[in-house]
C-alpha cells in the first residue's frame, strides 16, 4: 500500500468505529446525523475527530458522552497511538475539548457546575434504547407470523439462532447490543425481559409495546428536531476529512 492508500484505508476504518456511538437520546449514530465534521489521520498513528451539534447550546453531558464514546471506539483500532476529538460551535467546546484531551471525567471537567452522574446518565439512555430496540424487533417477530408464547419462552441462544430475513437480522443485531442493559445476557437467559430484567408475558405483549411505543414517539420527534435544526444552522453536510486537522490541534497552545 502507498502512504496515500493506507491513510484513506484508516480513515475508513476510523468512520466505522464512530459509526458506534451513538447520540445517547436519540440512539442514531453520530456519524447519520451529520455530527461528524473532520476525520484526519496522520502516518504516526494520530487520529483527529471534528464534530458538531444541532445547537450551541446541547447539554454538555450529552456532547461529553458521546465524545468521550468517539475517543474510546477510535483508540481500539491496534494503529492508534493517540486520538484528539474536537467539538466545535457549542457553548462548552472549551471545556469538553480540554477534558476529553487530559482523559478527565465529566465531574472533573465541569467541577460544581456538573449536574447528575454521567454513568446514571449513560445507563438512562441506553435503557431507552433497548426499549425501542426491543419493541421494533417484536413487533417485526410478530408481522411475520412468530408465535408470541414461544418468542417470550425463548432464550438468548435461542433468539441467535432464530431463522430471520435480512431487516429481523439486522433489528435482532441491534436488540442483542443492548440486551444487557436491564439484567444478564447469558446464553440461558430469557431472550426477552422488561426494564427491570423480568421475562415478559404472551398476553400482556399487546399493552407492553404500546407502552414502549410512547417512548420511540418522542425519541422519534427528538430526533427529526434534532436533524431540522443541525440543517437549518449548517446547511447541507459536508465531507469530512479536513486535511491539516492533526497539525492544527498540535499547535494549537
């Protein structure tokens, strides 16, 4: 490979890794959103990430969260050495850049001004994420003719091998990534639970994911706000990868 072809293979690789963070509220990739400005990679193994947010002012815990999520997906990857995440436009970005680079916790970052603890914070969402996930897996489980005794009966290992068409594969793909949110994921373990861990039951199915929908309506109508007001600011997306962005970071003081 030659330099120029390595560097565009890592830049793919780098997209790939933040194609799994997640807004934490609305449960969509960063990078379908349109949050990711900048991707720059440097022959060392240094990594730059420029992103952005609907608005200036979009809670610091949320721009935080998913920072910090972008800079543990990327420093994976067995080549880099270093990852810089760099948010731009946002009332916080001083702060939130300089924690992320010095690997300081939320609490750390903002001192008395932090409100809640970003680990509860984390664990809220991605309990809402597993419920949309859930309701939209079942309810394609229960279109295409499954029995609802036996998908409440089933197991986890049960629920992998399960014989699905191409959109069941890549709804259970997502359900399975956040199975372990309310309670253990073992193999033996009930391939579908509630909130609290419990496994659910065929005849309550119905009420159960009414209840579930109320939660993607509004992640739902976040999501399109969101998406309207990041438009609406920026105008169309543009490509990322802004050459230069590693030698900016470095010498900036």
């Amino acid at each position: 490979m030659t330099p120029a072809s390595t560097a565009v293979a890592r830049a793919e690789e780098v997209r790939g890794r933040l194609a799994r963070v997640d807004d934490p509220e609305l449960d969509e990739p960063v990078t379908e959103l349109g949050f990711i400005t900048a991707v720059d990679v440097d022959p060392g193994g240094s990594v730059a990430i420029g992103f952005r947010l609907p608005t200036y002012w979009c809670a610091a815990n949320f721009a935080f969260i998913m920072a910090d999520d972008m800079r543990r997906e990327v420093l994976a990857l067995p080549w880099v050495r270093r990852v810089d995440v760099v948010l731009g436009d946002h009332m916080y970005a001083d702060k939130i850049n300089h924690g992320i680079a010095h690997g300081m916790s939320f609490q750390d970052t903002f001192g008395n001004e932090a409100s809640g603890d970003v680990a509860d914070i984390r664990r809220s969402f991605h309990l809402k994420a597993f419920q949309r996930r859930q309701e939209a897996l079942l309810r394609h489980l229960l279109q295409t003719e499954h029995d609802p005794a036996a998908l409440v009966a089933a197991s986890l290992a049960e629920l992998r091998t399960l014989a699905l068409n191409a959109e069941g594969e890549r709804l259970r793909a997502r359900y399975l990534d956040r199975r372990h949110v309310p309670g253990p994921a073992g193999p033996d373990a009930p391939a579908f639970v509630d909130a609290h861990g419990r496994r659910l039951v065929a005849g309550a199915l119905p009420s159960y994911l009414r209840l579930l929908a109320r939660v993607g309506v509004n992640a739902e109508f976040n999501g399109a706000l969101c998406k309207g007001l990041l438009a609406a600011r920026f105008g169309p997306a543009s490509p990322d990868g802004q050459p230069g962005l590693v030698d900016f970071i470095r010498q900036a003081p």
